[in-house]
C-alpha cells in the first residue's frame, strides 16, 4: 500500500494561475452571451436526439411492416390458393 501512496502525483495547483482567473467578473454581456451558447448547444443536441430517435422509430416500422407484409403473403396466399400444386 505504501509502494502505491509514495508514487503518486502530487495534486497541486499553483496560486498565480488561481488569482488570473478571478481577477475581474463576468460583464453582463458575457454572462447572455455564454447563458445564449448554453442553449444553443442544448438544442443542437436535443434535435441530433430527435433525428436519431425518429430513424429509429422508422427503421422499426418498416422492419414490422415487411415481417407483416411477409405474414399475410404466407397466410392469404395459401388459404386463397390451395390447389396451385407445389
């Protein structure tokens, strides 16, 4: 356990960088201007979620349709035909 401890990296940050960041305060325009990005992105990625659920929603549909398709072929097609020979 003390192997592990001793070879660590030591998690520390330096003050200089810490006392850049808050030196001044957000503007108000900057504060709109980052709420605006925010959404944008969030509906950019709420609308990439709709495409990608309605492909699916259509893919399914269209796979359901052809196994039904393919149900009533065999069904009706038998039923109305028995004397085809086969």
């Amino acid at each position: 356990m003390e192997e592990g401890t001793s070879k660590a990296i030591p998690l520390r940050r330096s003050r200089g960088g810490v006392s850049a960041l808050t030196a001044r305060p957000l503007r108000l325009t900057e504060r709109l201007t980052a709420g605006v990005r925010r959404v944008w992105l969030a509906s950019l990625g709420s609308a990439a979620l709709t495409v990608r659920g309605a492909r699916t929603v259509w893919s399914h549909l269209i796979a359901e349709g052809a196994a039904v398709e393919d149900w009533l072929r065999r069904t009706l097609g038998g039923a109305a035909d028995p004397e085809a020979g086969g």
